[in-house]
C-alpha cells in the first residue's frame, strides 16, 4: 500500500464510528476524541523532504497537547480532541499515545470505537472497564490491557477507586486489517523481567510474549539502574521506534529526555539507550512507518 492510500483509509478510520441518532445519549462522552485530519505536516511516515534532525524526532514533555476537563486531565503527544497540531499527527502507525489522569469515581462514559487497536497501560490506582461483549475488569499498575475495535465496540472507563487519582496511558494503533471480530485481553506483567532489560508486552503473535494485536508492532517495557546501557534491535524491517520515558532519563543517540519526553526514530536497525537515574522506566513501541 502506497502512502496516499495509507493516508485515506487511516485518517479515514478515525477509531470513533458514527451512532444513529437513537443511541446518541446512551454513547455521549464528554470528551470528543479523534476526528479525521488533514494529511499534512511532519511526522505521519517518513518524509524525506521535512525531516528533523536526520531520521529522528524529538517531542518534550512540555510541548504536548493538554486538556483540563475538571475530573479529567490529559497530556497528548499526538494531535487530539481539542489539540491539533499539523506536525504533530502520528509516528507511523502510532496515532494516539495519551497521558491521562483520571479524578476519583470519575471516567469516560460508554462510547464506541472501530477500527483500532487500543492499548492501555495503568501507572497508578486502579481503571475498571466494561464493554458491549461482556467483560468487565479491573487494571492496576503492571498489568497491560488491549481491545481490538474492529467492526465496532462500545465500552466504558473509570476510575474504580473513591479516594485517589488513576493515572494511565492510552495508546492508539491503525490495524494492519480492518473489521476484524472485537476481542479484549488483559494479563499481568512480571514486572522482574523487565529489571536492565526489556520486557516484551505486546507483538503480532498471539503465542507470543505479552498481549497481541492486529499490527506488527512490539512493545517493549523496562525498568533500569542508573548508567546501564541497553541496545534495542527493531524487530522487523521498515519500523520505526517511537520511546516514551515514564520516569527518570535517558539517553538515545547523543540526546537526553527527561520524564515524559517521546522521541521518535526510522530507518535504522538498533539503538542504544542509557539511563541515566536510578529507577528509569522505559516504553519502547516498534511500530511499521507505513501500512
């Protein structure tokens, strides 16, 4: 698939699908999600005409999107709801990566999605989710939960707990498929595996380490000791790698983040990442630049 025809069926498939006018209430959420965006801008896929410094992008903690909702605040890396940022649309088939923090008793309404692949990881209190197959669970900190959308789903998010804020990320990813069945998973991590070392999470493999979704992506997750330095290899050809410092920092070809900084690289094989504090927790997502 060619990059003018990635461009239409993905920003085509915004993750929301429409609901007739019946349901509309029963659906509302309060915060209005992805709309379809204009292919323009740096760092959809790689563009060798707009390309800063070399292969890589850089995206600082401070320099992302932000909503107050009251009972909700969100950080987004890449252009959502109300942030809009032409430069600022997806790495690859990465499109939604959000830093949400959720008031106690509060959360998002039922809603519906298609068509994506969503993944949420919870860092602080307790996320309970209930969705339109029948699950309802609850997410802590080390566990990892994914939804393949699909056809359509409708599902629901709170925070389980009356006394304390949730924190968690929620990251989008296209599918390489469309309209595929819903399905929902979740596992607990064994979070020692992941000590000076990545942890795989997520992959295309079902009998594979971690979660599975219809994309060949891999997540990978660690937590290190100050100055240790671990090399990364990209799991297939022509993905990207787009790591996101949760705590502490890091350093990746000769540049420094800090918490919460995402920074963002193609057109290699491997990289090498130091930490550079004790207790340095890293995300890496490897995902295809192009569909």
């Amino acid at each position: 698939m060619d990059r003018k025809d990635f461009l239409k069926k993905g920003l085509l498939g915004t993750g929301m699908f429409v609901a007739s006018a019946s349901l509309a209430n029963t659906m509302k959420n309060e915060i209005d999600e992805i709309e379809p965006l204009e292919p323009i801008g740096y760092n959809h896929l790689p563009n060798t005409e707009s390309k800063i410094k070399e292969n890589s992008v850089i995206h600082r903690a401070d320099s992302r999107g932000k909503a107050d909702h009251g009972w909700l605040l969100s950080q987004h890396t890449f252009s959502f709801a109300n942030y809009y940022n032409p430069e600022r649309m997806h790495f690859g088939v990465l499109r939604v990566l959000n830093d949400d923090k959720v008031e106690a008793g509060r959360g998002f309404g039922t809603h519906p999605h298609d068509n994506m692949e969503i993944i949420s990881i919870p860092l602080e209190g307790d996320l309970e989710h209930k969705d339109s197959m029948g699950n309802i669970a609850v997410i802590r900190s080390g566990d990892i939960q994914v939804m393949s959308a699909g056809t359509g789903i409708m599902h629901s998010e709170f925070n389980k707990n009356s006394d304390k804020f949730v924190k968690f990320l929620q990251i989008w990813i296209y599918p390489k498929k469309r309209n595929v069945t819903p399905r929902y998973d979740q596992i607990t991590l064994d979070k020692a595996k992941g000590h000076n070392k990545f942890q795989q999470i997520l992959s295309p493999n079902a009998d594979d380490e971690g979660v599975w979704i219809h994309q060949d992506a891999w997540f990978h997750l660690g937590t290190f000791d100050q100055n240790t330095e671990t090399p990364y290899q990209i799991r297939k050809k022509g993905n990207g790698a787009y790591v996101f410092i949760l705590k502490g920092s890091a350093e990746i070809g000769g540049e420094i983040l800090e918490e919460r900084d995402g920074f963002g690289v193609w057109d290699i094989q491997n990289i090498n990442i130091k930490a550079l504090k004790e207790g340095t927790e890293i995300l890496v997502m490897d995902v295809p630049m192009t569909l």
